[in-house]
C-alpha cells in the first residue's frame, strides 16, 4: 500500500500508442533543424520585429523556442497538413515538412 496515493484513476489520455509518424522519426530538435527553419520559412511575416508582415496576424510571431511550440499543432496543420498553405511563397521541400512533424510531434515540447 502506497501510503500518500490517491486510489483515484487519473485519465491522462495517453494510450501507450506511439504516433504512427513518430515510429520511424529521426531525432529532431530546435538546434539541428528548427531554429533554422522557423528562420528561414516564417519568420519573414511570422516576426514582431518584421518589416513587412505580409498580412500575417500581428498575434502569430514566432520569436523564440516557446512561441514555437505554443502553436504547435497550428503549425502542423498548416506547414506540414495534407494540403500545407504555408509558407505562402513555397521553397519548402517534403523532407523538410517531414522533419518539422518529427520535431513538433515527435519531439519533446521545447527542445
């Protein structure tokens, strides 16, 4: 007997399941791909400090590691999703959307 415990079964909603895209991930993080990607691909609009934002909202920067991940699965559904509108202008190759839902997804929340 756990002297302290709560009986009380806590649902975490996690199921043991491994993300079927994680099965195979590489290990990607902020310093081996995103700070590079996030620079290049986003922040031209996604910046506080942009010149020209290009109509992107003045409430999606993306400044640092934590606003990153703050929008998380905002990114994913729009950078890497089955149609992806971002960036807007392209130049963003498969393997990169690839490797940025192995950071985001796979990867542990800011790293």
């Amino acid at each position: 007997m756990c002297l302290g415990c709560s009986s009380e079964v806590i649902d975490t909603g996690d199921t043991g399941e491994i993300d079927p895209e994680c099965v195979d991930a590489q290990l990607v993080t902020y310093n081996n791909f995103g700070e590079s990607f996030i620079k290049h691909s986003c922040q031209g609009c996604h910046f506080s400090e942009a010149v020209n934002r290009y109509g992107a909202p003045e409430t999606v920067s993306f400044d640092d590691l934590e606003a990153v991940w703050d929008r998380a699965s905002s990114i994913l559904a729009v950078a890497a999703g089955p149609s992806p509108v971002m960036p807007p202008q392209g130049g963003v190759t498969e393997l990169q959307r690839i490797k940025l839902i192995w950071w985001l997804r796979c990867g542990d929340e800011g790293t």
